[in-house]
C-alpha cells in the first residue's frame, strides 16, 4: 500500500502525516521552524529592534543615519 503522505514532492512535513509515517524529530523541527518563523525565536508578526547595552561602543554616524532610514521604511 502506497503512503498517503507522500507525493513525490515536499508539499507536507511528515510530521504531519499519518500514523504510516510518525514523526521523527528533524520533521518535527521542520514542521516548527516553517508555522513560527524559524528556531531562534524569531516571530515576524513582531519584530524587535536591537536595543544596545549601556556599555556599548559608539556606532559611525553613517551606520545610525542608515538604521534610522530602514526603521523609517520598515514603519509605513
């Protein structure tokens, strides 16, 4: 008996299968990865800026002039 899962493409994770398949644990990772963005916590419905430390060393005025453009893109 042929997998129902599998349609000579990679359209759905295995994680998602049915019991022919079980999942393993690089499929469920997959499967994560591609419903919240990816591994690292990311969510793009709400993106974070980077906040510097206290302590942080002063960037050049090109750099900051050019993190506030793309801020400014990015917002409308």
């Amino acid at each position: 008996m042929p997998d129902p899962c599998f349609t000579g493409t990679l359209t759905v994770p295995a994680a998602f299968c049915g019991p022919l398949a079980p999942p393993d644990r690089l499929a469920t990772a997959l499967a994560l990865a591609v419903l919240t963005g990816n591994r690292c916590g990311h969510d793009p419905a709400a993106p974070r800026w980077f906040e510097p430390p206290p302590q942080h060393a002063a960037r050049p005025k090109i750099l900051l002039q050019l993190q506030e453009r793309v801020r400014a893109y990015f917002d409308d």
